[in-house]
C-alpha cells in the first residue's frame, strides 16, 4: 500500500457524490478489535448501518477519513461535535470573567467535543500516526473557530481499552482532566489558541 | 472516545469547585492553550488539495 494513494476527504463530501451503499461498503471496512465503539460509531456490523453517517445527515457532528483509494479501505478517521458544559452555582465574578464583564442568563461553556478518533488496524503507525488524526482533527477545529469562535475542546478516554499509555498521549499534548463521567470514560479538555 | 460522549453534556455543580477553577482560569488565560504549528497547518492544507485531484478520479471509477 502506497502512502501516496490515501486521501483526506470529509464524509459530506463523500455524500455529496456517492450513493449510500457505496459509502456504507467503504465504512464497513474500518476495523477496531480493542476498541470495538470506534468501529460500530462509524459501522455497525450487525445493523449494517453507520452512525457516523447518520449523525453528518443531521448535522449532529462531521466525520474525517483518510480513504486508501486503491484498496477502498478507511485508514482512519475522527468525528467532531459542539458540546456544552453546563454550570450550576457558580460565583457571579467568575460567571463576569468568562464572559468579560457580561452576565449571561444561563450558565453554560460551549466546546467541541472530539467524539470518536481512531485507525483501522490493518494500517500500522506508518500510514498515519494518531499524532497526526489528532493534529488534524484540532486542524478542523481551529477553522470553525476561526468562523464562529470558541476555544474549548473536549475529549472522552476510555479507561478500559485505552491504556495509561494514551492517556498519556493526550496529556502531552495538553490535555487535562476535567471530570470522570462513569467508571469508563473520562472528559479531558484542551484550550486551543 | 465513545460513542455516548456525543449524548452527555458535563454539569458543574458547587461540589466541583476545584475542577471548574482549574477550567475557568485556563479559559480566561488561554496562555496554557495548544497551538498548532503553522507547518501542521501548511502540511494539512497540501495535503487536502492532494486529495482532491485524486478524490475525483478515485469516485469516478468507483
């Protein structure tokens, strides 16, 4: 496999120019033994159906891939989404330096969530590192808040089939703990400049 | 990541204090913050006009 061959295209732009069963078929092809989410959120064997398409279809978060063209395989992928953090009880002078000076009427922190990221197994580190889905998928990130603002990104790790490994991995890049939401995952946030 | 990260939202109460300092003061001073390299941002931007010349052909004969 040549690395030349793998391309970066959203899933929109794949919508807009394929039918859906030949979109389905490319997904299908997307494999994640130890962390089986990252395969069913983009294709969902039993169901023979895509989440990941369903939810760019509603506009309820944009899907990335590298698409090996010669062999129609995903090498990789990662999904981003806007995400709130809701706040309750906090002091009014922090309420005023969120916001510089305003007060809002309701409490909340908008940030974008990167739901799902990951690389098709048959595709070693050579292909495409998660350095680079990661950079990338920050990339994408940093041009919607060019448009619309915000810099708050949000991210959940898997305590299960992630090792302490990669949480490591995200801590390096900056990534710092923001709160345990089950005994699985837990949300890290990264202030993105 | 997971899958039901898409449907839960954090709240923050008074018992979360500590971790919403912590997030607060890094928001405001956004000095802690990641920046992407402009040679990340340079290496991404060729790499999608790349895959564009070669998208169009790959879905042509798709």
């Amino acid at each position: 496999m040549d690395k030349k061959f793998i391309v970066f295209v959203s899933l929109s732009k794949l919508i807009k120019s394929l039918d859906k069963d030949k979109i389905l078929k490319i997904l299908s092809t997307f494999q994640s033994s130890k962390e089986p989410d990252v395969q069913t959120f983009l294709f969902d064997q039993e169901k023979k159906d895509s989440l990941a398409l369903n939810f760019e279809i509603r506009d309820r978060s944009r899907t990335y891939l590298w698409i090996d063209t010669l062999n129609n395989e995903v090498v990789a992928y990662f999904s981003i989404a806007i995400d709130i953090i809701q706040i309750e009880g906090l002091s009014k002078n922090l309420q005023k330096k969120i916001n510089k000076g305003f007060l809002p009427a309701e409490e909340f922190i908008f940030s974008y969530l990167i739901g799902q990221l990951g690389r098709n197994e048959r595709y070693n580190r050579s292909y495409i590192t998660g350095k680079e889905i990661l950079t990338y998928s920050l990339a994408k990130i940093k041009e919607a808040k060019n448009i619309v603002g915000g810099r708050l990104v949000v991210i959940d790790i898997n305590n299960v089939y992630q090792k302490p490994k990669l949480q490591k991995f995200y801590e390096e890049f900056g990534f710092k703990k923001l709160k345990q939401i089950n005994k699985s995952l837990t949300r890290y946030y990264l202030i993105l400049k | 990541m997971a899958t039901e990260s898409f449907f839960y939202h954090i709240k923050f109460t008074n018992k979360d204090e500590r971790e919403l300092k912590q997030l607060i003061e890094d928001l405001i001073l956004s000095k802690n913050g990641y920046e992407i390299s402009q040679e990340d941002l340079q290496k991404i931007k060729e790499k999608e006009k790349k895959s564009e010349k070669v998208l169009s052909e790959w879905i042509k004969n798709l």
